[in-house]
C-alpha cells in the first residue's frame, strides 16, 4: 500500500487530497487490515481520479468491494454540486443501473426441496439467458418508449409484476427526468429484442435459502424468516444502457476540451451537469435506468409464472414478493446534508448501492423504521447477504454501501486455476445446482474469482455504513 | 493476422500489431470474432462500414463498437474484415468489407457478451515499422 495512503480508524483509510495533483478533495476508502490486502494500486489511483473532477462535494468514496473499472473504479461513490459540479458516464459505468433483487417466497426450503430439481430445469430453460439468447419481448419503435419513461411500471402494466412491487423498487422502479429524444437510434435498436432476458457475464438468477437472521425486527419488516426459500437477480440494462454510455462518452470526451475539463483519464470525461450536454446524458441515462428496472420487473414476472408451474401452487399460495430492488450503477440527484447545509448532489454510484437510513422520505412506509434493504449478492458458492441502510450512511457516504463481494481474480487467472476441474461438480457436490451458457462462464464466475463477500460486509458492518439482517446460501444458480 | 487476447483484469483486452492502419483494424476484427465465439465463422454474408474520426484511437475504438453492435443486434460476427484505413492526424477514416455471418448456438460456441471498446488504456502506436494497438473491452 502506498505510504501516503492513511489509516484512520479498523475500517477506513484516507487518500489525501495531496495525493496527486488537481484533486478537489480526498478519497475515503472503506477497508480493514484484510481488504485492504487485496486492492489493487490501479484501483485506488481511479478513486484518487474521480476528485479530480470539478465541483466535487465531501470526499470521494470506495467501498470494500472496490476493484479497477474504467474511470471511476467498481465500488466507487462520488457526489457533485448540482449547481457547479459535473455529471460522468464513467461514474455510472456502461451496464447502466445494474442492480439487483430479492424476491421471498411464502415456501420453506426444506419443505421445496424435492421441487429443486424440475424448478432449476425449468428456470434454465424459461429465463432468456447468455450472449445472443432470443426470449425477450420485442417491441416495435413506437411502443419502446413507455418502458423507458415508466421503468418498472410499464411491465407491471404489461402483467408481469404486481402493483405492489413498485413500492419496493429504488425511486418506485423509474425516474422521473427521463427523456426517450436523448436516446440514440442505435440504443433503441439495441434494446429493442433484449427487454425480459438476463444477459450474460456476472449477471444471474439464484435460488436461495436464507441461513441466518440477525436483526430480527429489520428481518419482520423485510417479511423474512430462517429457512425461507428466496430469489434473487441480478442484470441491468443489456445493450441498450451499453449504447448510451458508448454515445455519451464520445458526446463527452468532446465536451470535457468545451469546458476545459482536465482528465486525469480518459473515461473520466464529464460535463457541467446543468449544461446541454449534460442533461442530454442525464435524460439517457434516466431513460436506460429505466428499461433495467423493466427488465428486472419482466424477469420478476417470468419468475413467478415459473415458480408457479414448478410447484403447481397458486400467485396466492406461492406468494413470491418483491422484498427490495436495487441499482448499483447509477447517477441520481439527490439532497444531502454537507457541512450542516442541506444541498443538491449528483451522486455517482458505480459499483454501490443506496443504502439510506432508517426515516429517509424515499423508503416505503412499512421499512421506515429499520432503513433500506441492501442488498449484496456474494458467489454462487458461498453466501449473499442483505444489510439495512443507516443514519451514519447518510451522514459518511451519501447513504451509499458497497454492491457486492468485488472480483479478486481476473477472468485469465480464473479460467487457469479452473482448468482441468468441473466447477459444476464441485458445487453440485455442497448442494448448489448450477448451470451457465456460456463456454467459459462457470471458470470465470467461480467463486475463488471473488473476495469473501463475508469480508466485504463485515467492514460496512464494523464501520456501521450498513447493517446485517439476512445471510441466504445458493442452492440454484442459472447464469448467462 | 496477428492478434492477442488479454484477460488480465475482470474484463478482456485485444492486442494487435501490423504493417498497415487497415491490417491492425482487421486484426482487432479476428480478435472480437474468437472472444464472442471462439471465431469459427463462415463468411455467409458481407457488410459495409465506413467511419471518421478525430484520431487513430477513437477510429479504432469506434470501429469495435461497430462491430459490438452487429453482433448485439443481428448476432453477425466477422470471419475475415478487409480493411482500408488512414491515420491521418485529425482526418482518420476506414471503409471496411466485413465477412460473415450471424451466430448459431448449434454451430457457434457461446463466448463473452462485449458491452463496449473503452478508451481506458487504449493506445495506437507506430514502432519498429509496425503499427500496435492495445484496446479493452467491457464484458
């Protein structure tokens, strides 16, 4: 670790504003003695790069699971002055609001437990998956637009999802800013097949069975028990979000020399949120979040007829609830205390969740009271948690927590340490069901490839950024 | 052709070098053809592209999300890209032939998803005669 990097207290380190030159303010990177072991150099540069950036409010942050992506680094979280600060897509990254989300179904694993086998079968072949995979709902050009300005509505109203489910949707599943005309045609075209299909790479769909409760009014709250069988997802917003980010980058890097931008790297490039160009991307981007939240909202419905057939039980009886959704790429405006004044921040999160505290104005009336659902999948060998936001997450990271255990090996490394071993054996052998498209999928997504999420959740945990209600171990895992 | 595929990171990287602008293109063409699909394509069909830039790097950079898009939209991956190419500072254009064909998951492996060409660590350099080009991809 570079020595000018501090340790201020077991779960943080600081990355002085004296760090590298142009820095508007320092990094604060949240990790203990163990986590701190595996981050890489580059990765703690791109956190250092991102207070580079004009107008940057507070400090910017790394989360546990920080490791290198382009600009910004996974894991990062960095707010900007609405009034004089910037907006980048490198700060939300190019599958924008991927995110995640957990579904509780009314059926104890136990009890479920001889339906496993026709339900994995069944969720491998019913849930579109993998590079080119057909299965989502083609619209034509006229119809695209609804999805992108009502998100997780529109499929509800396409009668994939219950009105209840937007209440427990991040910002009720769509932004209000989006604007379909700052969308390229070759993003529509993009998106056109790939609405209701999981994708491929780290996204997945995971039977789980919930191990450990350990905040049991927050688990009430949530509609969570030990032992119950629960689902969660995890996908953005396909090719679509991966267009507009593609076109704003360029629109930006043009940009960022208009406004005399300095770029300590090239994916950094950013404009003035308030100019054109940056309520042009602002727009887009509000329009792609929303396609993932009806994308995830589709796979939601999918799910659920699935799980129906599987165990020839009623939407009634079944009772297959949304617990929470959440986006971890994303950029949002929103109001913060900063320096005992309440102001308008655009704040990046790429790689991190929201994680607001308990009474925040955003949250659901019936989780009020115990804060935001968090929720961190982990591998698909070892564990996934769900943590609730808290008041010293609001005051610490702009309610922000990491989004998941954060990759420790590069996809190289894992398919030569994978070699010669059948991962599917090895997990089917401690009770994981796993099947993946694609070829290298299962080598490259093992779950040596990540870091100990247990790890990952005990600093946000021990640095009182978020709190552990829910452990859930994967009993199935369907991967692209 | 000579092509590298880097995986070093939690993504996927493509190396090149050739004699020309327009041979380091299609190198980088072979190279995305064997991450999306392990590249055995026959060449069924063609497609026409022609693109400016400001510099060889977002000519290269744009030109594979060119082909990002073909494979996102029509599932066609190239087998062979003839490329004609200038890298003219401030003036940097291609006319490319692509070759191929859209893909089959009887006949085709399932490879990596690319999302997109990123600038991050991106360079086109000339050395030794020869011209080097290191992209990587978002998967």
């Amino acid at each position: 670790m570079d020595p000018r990097v501090k340790r201020l207290d077991p779960y943080r380190l600081e990355i002085p504003s004296t760090y590298k030159p142009g820095m508007n303010g320092r990094v604060i990177v949240y990790a203990d003695e163990a986590i701190a072991r595996d981050i890489e150099a580059g990765a703690l540069e791109q956190a250092a790069n991102t207070a580079t950036l004009p107008g940057l409010a507070g400090p910017a942050l790394a989360m546990p699971d920080i490791h290198s992506g382009y600009g910004f680094p996974i894991g990062g979280v960095a707010a900007f002055c609405a009034r004089d600060g910037v907006i980048s897509p490198g700060g939300v990254g190019y599958d924008i609001n991927c995110g995640v989300r957990l579904l509780a179904s009314s059926l104890e694993a136990k009890a479920a437990a001889k339906n496993l086998e026709d339900l994995a079968h069944k969720l491998y072949a019913g849930i579109p998956a993998g590079v080119g995979a057909g299965g989502g709902l083609r619209l034509n050009r006229r119809e695209q637009d609804a999805p992108l300005i009502e998100g997780a509505a529109w499929a509800v109203s396409q009668g994939l999802g219950r009105l209840e489910d937007l209440a427990h949707a991040e910002s009720g599943g769509a932004l209000p800013g989006a604007d379909p005309r700052a969308v390229s045609n070759r993003a529509m075209e993009r998106g056109r097949g790939q609405l209701g299909t999981l994708g491929s790479g780290n996204h997945f769909l995971e039977v789980q069975e919930v191990t450990d409760i350990y905040d049991e009014e927050a688990a009430r709250a949530y509609g969570l028990f030990k032992g119950q069988l629960t689902v969660m997802l995890h996908t953005g917003s396909r090719g679509f979000g991966h267009q507009v980010c593609t076109d704003s980058i360029e629109a930006m890097r043009a940009a960022s020399g208009r406004y005399a931008i300095p770029l300590a790297d090239p994916q950094l490039a950013a404009a003035p949120f308030r100019s054109t160009e940056g309520q042009l991307y602002f727009g887009a981007m509000q329009a792609a979040a929303n396609y993932a939240w009806a994308n995830r909202q589709a796979l939601t419905g999918l799910t659920r007829e699935i799980f129906e057939k599987a165990f020839g039980l009623g939407e009634a009886r079944l009772d297959l609830r949304l617990v929470y959704d959440v986006a971890h790429n994303i950029a949002k405006l929103e109001e913060h205390e900063l320096d005992g004044k309440k102001v308008n921040l655009i704040v990046h999160r790429k790689g991190a969740t929201r994680a607001f505290g308990p009474g925040h104005p955003e949250l659901p009336a019936d989780y009020a009271a115990v804060g935001q659902p968090v929720i961190i999948p982990g591998d698909m060998g070892r564990c996934s948690y769900l943590l609730a936001g808290t008041a010293k997450a609001m005051r610490e990271t702009f309610g922000s927590a990491c989004h998941g255990a954060g990759r420790l090996m590069s996809r190289g490394e894992a398919t030569r340490r994978a070699r010669g071993r059948r991962i599917a054996d090895e997990l089917a052998a401690k009770g994981v069901w796993v099947r993946a498209s694609g070829r290298e999928t299962l080598s490259e997504e093992m779950p040596e490839a990540y870091k100990d999420v247990e790890n990952v959740v005990g600093v946000m945990a021990g640095a009182g950024i978020a709190k552990k209600v829910a452990r859930f171990r994967p009993l199935l895992v369907i991967k692209g | 052709m000579s092509f590298k595929i880097t995986t070093d990171t939690g993504d996927a990287g493509l190396t090149a070098e050739a004699a020309t602008p327009g041979a380091l293109l299609a190198d980088l063409a072979a190279g995305f053809a064997v991450l999306a699909c392990g590249g055995a394509i026959e060449e069924n069909a063609i497609k026409a592209i022609s693109l400016k830039a400001e510099t060889p790097e977002s000519l290269a950079v744009n030109f594979l999300n060119e082909l990002v898009f073909l494979a996102d939209t029509e599932g066609f991956i190239a087998a062979a890209a003839s490329v004609s190419a200038s890298f003219k500072p401030g003036a940097c254009e291609l006319t490319a032939t692509l070759r191929g064909e859209p893909l089959a998951f009887g006949r085709h492996q399932r490879g990596l998803l690319v999302k997109a060409a990123t600038y991050h660590g991106l360079k086109i350099e000339r050395a030794g005669g020869l011209w080097r080009a290191s992209v990587v991809l978002d998967i």
